[in-house]
C-alpha cells in the first residue's frame, strides 16, 4: 500500500518541550496503524525562516516548502503550546501563509499541551475554529496533555494515551475514506 503523506506542525517555542513530546507520540501512533511518510516543521526552526512577512510569494525557499508540506499533505498534525488560552502567536503567523482554499476536506488532527487542565478545551474552541476557516475535516476527538501527563519529558502511561489512540483511529478512518473515494495523492514537495 502506497505511503499517506503527514505533515506534522510542532508549535514549540523551545528545543526542549512536552509539545514536541505530545507530537512525536500522535506521530508514532500514526505510523504503528499506516504506512507514512513524515514531513515534520518545527515553528522554533521555522519562524527565523518565514520572518515577518503576510506573502507567502516573500518567503525564501525553505519557507515555501514548510507551506507546500502543509497544503500538499494527505493529513495535517498541528500541536500547539497554550500560550495565554490559545494557540502561540508564532503558530498562527505559519498557518497565515497557507492559502485559504488549500485544506478544503482535509483532515487534520487537532492537539494542544498546556501547563494545566485549565485550558482543556483550547482545542476545541480555538484551534478547531482556525481550521474551520479552512474547511477542514478536523479529527472529532480532541488530544490536549498537561503536565500532569508528563514524567518530566516522558509521556505517562493514562487517560491521554487511549485519547491519542482514538484521535489517531479517527484520522486513519477518514484518511482511508479519502483514499477510497479516489481523491488523488496530492505529492509533497
Ligand atoms: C507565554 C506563555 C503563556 C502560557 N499560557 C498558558 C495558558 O494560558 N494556559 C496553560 O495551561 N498553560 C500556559 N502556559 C504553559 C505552557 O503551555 C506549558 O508550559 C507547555 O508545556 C509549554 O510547552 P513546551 O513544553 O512545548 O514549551 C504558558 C506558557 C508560556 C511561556
């Protein structure tokens, strides 16, 4: 069976962070279930490269390839920090440069880690909206980690790895039902 293409977008500020942490545990829940090619961007590598401009045309080449990896991949991880009850502002300027029209039905999975459970429900009332912007097909199961999650930068073993297991579940429904459907790979650059 051919490879799905999964771009996964790593909101860390910091090298050292439970968000990358998060995201390589949906990356190899993602791979145990399906064969896949990973593209990963990392917004604390990314942001010195995609700088302060609105227009994707401005962007060096690094940058317009992270933008292709997004617009062209069969299915879009994004992991965010919670920074002030949301996503991070360095997050958002990245998905700023992908164009309105290229997520239409794709899915994309939804996951955030916070400092505590306070701010659970970042997922699904802000970064769940910025993909409904896009008309995307979010994964319904929303994976959110705190710190209580974490043995310093290990991931426990607890509730968030059945939620990671059923949000991945999710998202390998809907990538076999887009394959199924005919929809053509799109190829990543
Ligand atoms: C500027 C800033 C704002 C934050 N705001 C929140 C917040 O509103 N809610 C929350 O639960 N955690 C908040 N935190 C805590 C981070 O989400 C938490 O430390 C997280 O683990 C950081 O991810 P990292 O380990 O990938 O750096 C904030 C941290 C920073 C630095």
């Amino acid at each position: 069976m051919s490879q799905h293409h999964i771009t996964l977008v790593i909101g860390n500020v910091n090298d050292r962070s439970r968000t990358k942490v998060l995201a390589q545990a949906l990356a190899d829940a993602l791979s145990a279930a399906l064969p896949i090619q990973l593209t990963v961007l990392e917004i604390a590598a990314l942001t010195p490269v995609i700088g302060v401009t609105s227009n994707p045309q401005e962007l060096a080449p690094a940058g317009r390839l992270a933008v292709q990896a997004i617009e062209n991949a069969d299915l879009v991880v994004a992991v965010s920090p919670v920074y002030k009850g949301s996503y991070s502002g360095l997050f958002k300027h990245l998905f700023d440069l992908v164009s309105p029209d290229a997520l239409v039905d794709r899915p994309v999975l939804l996951a955030a880690n916070g400092g505590s459970d306070r701010h659970a429900l970042v997922v699904d009332h802000q970064l769940r909206p910025l993909f409904s912007f896009f008309r995307a097909l979010t994964v319904p199961s929303a994976v959110y980690a705190s710190e209580a999650d974490f043995d310093g930068y290990t991931l426990k073993d607890g509730p968030l790895r059945a939620r990671i297991a059923e949000a991945v579940g999710q998202a390998v429904q809907l990538l076999r039902a887009r394959r199924a459907s005919g929809q053509p790979l799109r190829a990543v650059a």
